[in-house]
C-alpha cells in the first residue's frame, strides 16, 4: 500500500468481509492514519517501509494499492506502472489536466498493467441497474438531468479541515467528492459535455462565520467529530481552505443532454439524487435511501420502486464489499472491471473544466480541452 489512509484501510476491511485472503506485505506512509482501522478489522498492516523505492523493491506484488492525498496520485501511479504489477488507485486518479494527459500518453502506449479505479458507485447494485434502464432503451432518449449531493454538517466541516480544503492537495471540493458522479453522468448521458458552467466558493466554512455555534440542540460539539488527518488545520471556519464548500453547475452534453447539479457540503437533509428524464420514462435514484423509483411518462400506476436497503454509516451502502467482490474478480480474469482508467480521466476533466467555468466566471467550451485529450490518447510514448 501506498498511503494507508482511511480509504484504503476500508477498502482493505472490505475484502477481508468478502472472504479475500489477505497478506499484506508491506506499506508507505508517513503517519498511516488508517491503521487502526486495518487493525479493528484484523488485518495486519505488513513492514512499514520508508519510500515508494523501498517498496518497490520488496516486489513482486499481487496488487499495488495507492491510496495517498490527490496531489501524490501522478507521482505514485508513475511509480506504480514503472513496476508493472496491478494498481489499484483511489479516484480522483490524477489532480490536473497537465498531469491527464501525461498518464493518458503513458497508458496508450499500451505496456501498462491492469489500473483499476476506486469509482466505487459503479459496483453499486442501484447504480448498476439504473445503467441498465438506460441502456436497455426503458426511458426513451434522455433529455435532461438534475443531481445534488449535500453533506451533513460534520462531512462539510471534515473537508474543510483535512488536505481536500487546500487545490494543491486535493485539487477541488467537486473533483475530490463528485468523480464519482459525474463519471456516472457521462455514461447515462452517453456523451462528454460540449459546454459547461458554474458558480460557487466559500460562504460556509469561512472566518466570517466564525463565530457561529459550535454545538448541535443536544449539546453535542459540532464540526469536531472526524479527526483532521494528514497536513489537518484545527478549526473548520478559519482554516487556509481554497476550495468551494457549496457549487452549483451546468453541463450541456454534446448530444443535447442538459444537467444541472447542486452540491453543499452544510445540511440539515442529507441528499444525493440523481433525477434522470427520458423521452418515454423517469427515473429518480436516491443514493442515501439506496432506492430507485422509476415510471413511464405515459403510465398511470405507481412508479415501480426498488429498495436495495443494507443502508450503512459510512454512506457507502455496501458499495465497497462490491467493489472488493469485483476487483476479485477482475485480478482472477473472471470478469471486467466496471470502470475503466479512461473513464476516470473523463470524469475527472469534466469536473477540471466545471471549476475552470467557476474561477473564470464564464461558459467554458470543452472542445478544446477533448481534443488535447484525444490527441494524448492518439500518439503515445512510452515516457
Ligand atoms: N472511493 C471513495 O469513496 C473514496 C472515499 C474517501 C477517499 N477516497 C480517496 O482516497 C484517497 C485517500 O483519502 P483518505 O480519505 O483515505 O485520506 P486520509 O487523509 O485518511 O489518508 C491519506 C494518507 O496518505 C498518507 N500520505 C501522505 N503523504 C504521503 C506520502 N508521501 N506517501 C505515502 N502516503 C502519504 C497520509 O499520511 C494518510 O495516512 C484520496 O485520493 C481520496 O480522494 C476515495
């Protein structure tokens, strides 16, 4: 491992739940937070070695797992494909668009190992099934879209103390928490955006507000519940956050697709929603509440609802056992990953260029940016 971190030590307690025999021979970092998490789940974290070098060279591994702050992605997934074995990698897979290109040259040049990415809702059972209603043509053709995603309180105050409150480390509040949608999004729309805007910033966690109340009704302290973790500040409202703590945008698909999206990382009323309408169908998936409504346009009835229950704490409601099943299954040739390295890169540059459109305040057109991209892809090289 490569940054035992929280994620990764999750990841990790989830394939030992679905019956991963597990030997971890070694790990890199410098104040492994994730490791009482590996040792409440009994799993031992192997040698703790000093460089990414040093572990390197203890190799072969089975699997190489990096699960470090965004802006050491590049570096360490570099590293990882000089070695050759399987990755697995922790979205955002990289933090710029500088950085994308270059790992989408090196992955064309075609010489690399298996990458599979951390885009955990794509091995989600409601998720699954949505991307099936979709393709299975039920809907019609997809018109429009909307989709929020909003915190409670303690998650928003999180982020605005750990590494992801700073673009260096993190790169930006929607490319480190929304990825994972938007990379949905594509694959629903069927299309990469031609034209995107948006707005937002800091209006939350700012020093302004400092002096707001720190307690919830109970009693209970507020904005103090998750430790703050590697290069952590100590108080959310007065911390050196640079990214947004609430953002809104629009993209519009090249295939005539619209979407709208809402993200707050304050709420009293968790939400993440996506409401998909077609042509001939609509289909509301709510991913807190893990449950899908879908009916026909035309239809009189009541909408066919499917509870996939198994809601848990950690808001990942089984996804990451599922993901642990599939990545199994992918190291074993049984079957194919659900996302691929390229799938990520998209996801992750929709988002670069949604914040380009917040910080320039204008309608980004993404076609350049595509075409770098497809370039890159076309004519590889090797370094
Ligand atoms: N797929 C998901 O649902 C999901 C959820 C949370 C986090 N993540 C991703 O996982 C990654 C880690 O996030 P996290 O929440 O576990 O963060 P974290 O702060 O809990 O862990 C990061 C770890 O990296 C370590 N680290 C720092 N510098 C390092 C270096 N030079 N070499 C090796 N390790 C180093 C830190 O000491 C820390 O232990 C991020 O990329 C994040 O976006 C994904």
């Amino acid at each position: 491992m490569i940054g035992l971190g929280q994620r990764i030590a999750h990841v990790l307690a989830a394939m030992a739940e679905v019956g991963w025999a597990l030997d971890v021979a070694a790990h890199v970092d410098p104040d492994p937070i994730g490791a009482p998490i590996l040792e409440a789940a009994g799993i031992d974290a192997g040698a703790a070695l000093p460089s990414v070098q040093a572990l390197i060279a203890e190799g072969p591994f089975d699997l190489l797992m990096i699960g470090s702050p965004n802006h050491l992605h590049f570096e360490h997934l570099n590293a990882a494909l000089d070695a050759g074995w399987p990755v697995f990698m922790e979205k955002p897979i990289v933090r710029t668009e500088d950085e994308t290109l270059a790992l989408a040259r090196r992955l064309a040049a075609g010489d690399a190992p298996p990458v599979y990415v951390g885009l955990v809702m794509r091995s989600m059972s409601i998720v699954r099934e949505v991307i099936r209603r979709i393709d299975s043509g039920e809907l019609g053709e997809i018109v429009s879209i909307d989709a929020t995603e909003h915190l409670h309180p303690e998650h928003g105050g999180y982020l605005a103390r750990n590494w992801r409150r700073r673009q260096a480390w993190g790169g930006s509040y929607l490319l480190d928490k929304v990825c994972h949608d938007f990379d949905i999004f594509g694959r629903i729309a069927g299309a990469r955006p031609a034209r995107v805007a948006s707005f937002g910033g800091r209006r939350i966690f700012h020093p302004d507000r400092a002096g707001e109340p720190r307690a919830y009704d109970d009693g209970a302290p507020a904005y103090a519940m998750f430790g703050a973790g590697w290069s952590g500040a100590d108080d959310a409202f007065t911390s050196d956050m640079d990214v947004a703590d609430h953002q809104t945008a629009l993209v519009d698909y090249a295939n005539g697709v619209r979407l709208s999206f809402h993200a707050n990382s304050h709420t009293a009323l968790q939400e993440r929603r996506w409401y998909v309408a077609g042509t001939r169908g609509t289909l509301i998936a709510d991913l807190v509440r893990n449950r899908l409504i879908v009916r026909g346009v035309l239809a009189h009835g009541r909408p066919e609802r499917i509870d996939y229950g198994g809601r848990t704490a950690d808001n990942h409601n089984g996804a990451d056992q599922a993901m642990a099943r599939d990545l199994r299954a992918a190291l074993a040739g049984e079957a194919a990953f659900p996302v691929t390295p390229w799938d990520s890169m998209e996801a992750g540059l929709t988002v670069m260029a949604i914040d380009r459109a917040m910080a320039e305040e204008a309608v980004v057109d993404c076609a350049p940016m595509w075409s770098g991209y497809d370039a890159a892809r076309a004519a590889p090289s090797a370094g």
